[in-house]
C-alpha cells in the first residue's frame, strides 16, 4: 500500500518576516561598513612622458602608466579611492623642467596630476631646487592642495603651505596631513627657501594630527611624509646614513592610522609599524602603493577593521592614452630641445665605472667647476649612470642632462689639507673590500647603502684608495705637485650646493667658510665651458686611483 507524505510550507507571513529580518541585517552591516582605497606615488622627479626624452625608447617609469592604472581602480574599486603623493614632483625630467622652469609654462607634472585627479600631495626638498616663484606658481595651478605642515613662516611662525585637507568621503572624515623633511636647509640654496624654517618633524605631526582627531574630528588620519625610514621597518636596525630621514621616529606618533613616505628612494611595501600601516613606493612613477581599508563604525565614528596592501608595478603597465595625448606636444617640443648641440668631442667617452677609476668625464666636470671657480681643488660627484657613450662627434644638450641631471649650483669653501683628507676618506667608504675569489683580477666591493651619487672624487691633489684597509684609514699618498700634502695649508675647495650645504653628510664643509657662489646652474656651466672649449679633448689625468697594484677596474672609454 503507498506511503503517504505530507509537505509542510511556511506561510506567507513567516517568509515576509523572515526576509525583513535578513534585509535589515544586511542593511545594518553595509551601514556600519565601508570601503576605502588609497593609491600612493612618491618621488615622480617630472616623470610624466610617455617616452624617455634622453634615451627616446619607451619610458618605464611615468605618469601615464600610473594613469591607467588609476583608471582601473577607480572602475573597479569596492568604494573610495583616494589618490595622494608624498613629494618632489617638479625635479627631474627635461620634459619638466625645460617647460616649467625655463619656458615659464605650466609644470606638465602638476597638469598631469590635475587630470589623474590627485587628492593631495606633500611638499619635498627638491619643490625647492628653482625657488619659491616657481614652486608657488605650481601650487597655485595644482587643483589639489600641495601641503606640509612643519614648514612655517619664519617671522610669524604661522604655516606656509596648508598643513592639511579633510576629504569627506561617505561619511567618513580622512584627515590628509603633510611634512617635509627639515634638512632642506642642508642641502638648498638660502634664497630659495628664504623667509621660511622647518619645525622638527615630529613636533608637527604631534601639534596637527591632534589636531586633525580633536578639532576637525577626524575618523582616519592619513600622513603624507616627504621623508624616508632612518631604522629598517622590519628589523629596527638603524641604516648607516639618514639622509634627512624620520620616518620611524613619525610612527611613535599618537593618532596616525596610515604614513605615506618618500624621499629616500627606498621601496617598502605595505605592512605595519607600531600599529600604523606604512609603505613607500619606488621613485620615479614605477611602482605605486595600494591599500584597501575595511572601515567599521565604532565608538561614533570610523575605525580601521582590516586593511591589505601591496606595491603595484607599472613599468609595463599599458599608457593611459589620453594623458599620453595631453602630453604630446611639450614632449615633442623638449626632445626638439635636448637635440641641440653644445659641444663637441674628439674621441669617445664614457660613465661606466668612473666611481672605481679616474675617467675624462669626471675630469671634465672638475675641469669646468675649477675654471669657473678659480678654486683650488674640486669635488664632484658622477650623479647618475644614465649618459650614454658619446662621440666622437657633438655633444647635445639630451646628452649633457643625462650626465648632470640635478639642478645644483656651486660653492667654493676654505679647507685645510687634514679636513681635505678628512673629505676624501668620508667618500672612501664607498671602496669598502676587495673580492679575489673569482677566477679573473681580484676586483672592488662596494657599499650598496651609500648612494653612488655621494661618492665623490677630487681634482688637484694626487692620491690613492687603499679598500683592504679599515674605515677611516684608506686614503693613501696624499701630494700636491708631487709633495705629501700639507695637513695645515689652506686650500679653496668648489663643490655643488648638495654637497656644501650636507648632502651626504661630508665632514667640515657645512661649517666652512663660504669665498664664493655660482649664479647659474652646474649644467649652465658645463654648456659654457663645452662652448669655450669646442672641440672638447677628453684626457684623463689620472690623479686618483684604488688599488691599482691590487685590482684591474672595470674597462671604460677615455
């Protein structure tokens, strides 16, 4: 005989009951829970162009590429993203500094930013390279606020950027505060910061940021901070150089939920530090830093529940095409620009391996250094590896700026012989061993931690870099026109305002007496003395060398 079954059905009060209690549920949750991305850049130094004016192959690094990305996040992103920068925008590029400090246009970094729509950016020491009326005339183009909290009026003591922004965004306020670190007067010329001082940078955070959760209220307070970490992140071990960096020393600050850093040129991705989520892109527009923020409503208003985060990589990133479009014309009118020819030169030269033995290029660059002068000797550096082989044939203004790519000016100093020696031995810790273990010459080993820009080397003296002995004791054989130097003789010693004003932490020359200051630029100089000297003869004299007896540098051109 069949089974009976008997099915039983909620009525349709029960079903409408419980839907409402469900819907409400989840309404209560979406409620108490919002979603925040930040997208973060550092250190753009001008890269906006599509394609590398010096090389003219595709740039990796630029804005346009992190355009694109920005796009995408913005298409696909859960709720509000917030794009920001932790400074030194205007420095850099050709395609940035040609228009905006030479033409007198519009900085096409800014214009790019603009079009992105940053939301915010902190001031960095290089804004101040071409002076206050460049920088200024940028800020007042920027459609998002250039900030930095601890740079001050120095008569009124008032701020002269706007320390910070509120962004309300979904009911959440995200205070944005800006810093910047206070070597600038390290490392600038006076006159273009004058009238203006930089708090220590911590004593700002503090003041604005309980600011920033007191007065405005706050929820989240997010810290753009032109400055880098003097400690490793991971280990707490302090670096060998700080080069102007505090960024540690900002997260023992009370009340700040996420530091953005720069300046140091030091990735470090997302992660946490004395429970604030830090992170650090690489410079010059090839990485960007993304964080996706789960914030829940507690005790009144918004707190960070969960947070994920990672370094995003565009150097292959597609462009975005209508910046790349934006930019078309200034690009073109600078490459035009970097064709011109300055000079001219005999036989071939190059950079590679001019920090481990004398080479015509760094011998070039003292040589115009000390005919502008008049000094006695000269400090200089090789600051970037970029240049490419040249010649023989002319020299042009792209090849110029490849090699000398910042916007230093010069400075004569009054050192004694032993403060000399002191000089070269701060530079000599760069020579820091040598390997034989290989089955060629026994060649140098380098300390990777001091950047190859502060290794310098000096004209008119001879002498050698012993790497086999300790710190402190390398420099060897130390004449002048044959003769052991002279530890208390006086000597006029040029160098570029980064270095005189502390840049690489070189001893004595900050406390030096001043006899004598550029007016024009290193690259100025170097056109000039290009012109004065057409056809250029590179020789190399060779009055440096490491361990020649011990090592076999690596070849070069003359």
């Amino acid at each position: 005989m069949p089974r009976e079954t008997t099915r039983t059905t909620p009525n349709a009060a029960a079903i409408a009951l419980v839907t409402l209690l469900v819907v409400t549920a989840s309404s209560a949750r979406a409620d108490d829970m919002r979603s925040l991305t930040i997208l973060h850049t550092s250190d753009l130094h001008g890269h906006v162009a599509s394609v590398d004016p010096v090389t003219g192959e595709p740039a990796t690094g630029s804005l346009a590429r992190v355009a694109g990305l920005i796009r995408e996040v913005r298409e696909t992103a859960p709720g509000t993203v917030l794009v920001l920068d932790s400074g030194d925008t205007l420095q850099g590029s050709p395609v940035e500094e040609l228009p905006h400090v030479h033409w007198g246009e519009p900085s096409p970094t800014v214009a790019a930013m603009n079009r992105i729509g940053y939301d915010a950016a902190a001031v960095g020491n290089h804004e101040f390279n071409f002076g206050l009326e460049v920088l200024r005339r940028a800020e007042r183009q920027a459609r998002f606020p250039l900030l930095s909290a601890n740079t001050v009026d120095a008569d009124t003591g008032e701020p002269a950027f706007r320390p910070y922004v509120v962004l309300e965004r979904a009911g959440v306020r995200i205070g944005v505060l800006g810093l910047t670190t206070p070597s600038v007067p390290r490392w600038e010329v006076p006159a273009h910061y004058a009238g203006l001082h930089f708090e220590p940078i911590a004593d700002a955070a503090r003041r604005w940021v309980d600011t920033l959760r007191r007065d405005e209220r706050c929820d989240v307070v997010v810290v753009l901070a032109h400055t880098g970490f003097e400690r490793d992140p991971r280990t707490g071990e302090a670096r060998t150089r700080r080069y102007g960096n505090h960024a540690w020393e900002l997260t023992r600050v009370d009340g700040i939920d996420v530091l953005l850093t720069g300046h140091d040129h030091r990735a470090e991705p997302p992660q946490e530090l004395h429970g604030v989520v830090i992170a650090q892109p690489r410079a010059r527009a090839r990485t960007v830093t993304r964080l996706d923020l789960t914030l829940e409503r507690r005790d009144g208003g918004w707190r960070i529940a969960h947070w994920s985060g990672e370094l995003v990589d565009v150097t292959e990133h597609p462009l975005d095409p209508d910046l790349v479009e934006a930019t078309a014309d200034v690009e073109a009118r600078v490459r035009s620009a970097l064709d011109r020819t300055v000079g001219e030169v005999t036989d071939p030269v190059d950079v590679t391996g001019c920090r481990l033995r004398d080479c015509a290029v760094l011998d070039m660059v003292h040589a115009s250094q000390l005919e502008a002068s008049g000094a006695d000797l000269s400090l200089t550096a090789l600051l970037s590896d970029g240049a490419p082989p040249l010649g023989p044939g002319p020299v042009t203004e792209r090849w110029l700026r490849a090699m000398y790519v910042y916007p230093n000016r010069l400075v004569a100093v009054r050192l004694t012989g032993a403060q000399v020696v002191d000089v070269l031995e701060h530079s000599a810790r760069y020579h820091d061993g040598i390997d034989c273990s290989g089955d060629g010459p026994c060649v140098v080993t380098t300390d990777a931690a001091i950047p190859r820009y502060n290794v310098d080397s000096l004209a008119g003296l001879s002498y050698r870099i012993d790497p086999t002995r300790p710190e402190g004791s390398r420099v060897t054989d130390v004449r002048l026109d044959g003769h052991p130097l002279d530890p208390g003789r006086v000597f006029t010693v040029v160098m570029n305002t980064y270095r005189a004003f502390g840049g690489g932490d070189y001893p004595h020359v900050t406390d030096a007496e001043v006899v004598w200051r550029s007016e024009g630029e290193v690259v100025d100089l170097l056109r000039e003395w290009l012109a004065h000297h057409r056809p250029w003869r590179p020789t190399v004299d060779g009055n440096w060398s490491v361990a020649p007896d011990l090592v076999e540098p690596p070849r070069t051109g003359r």
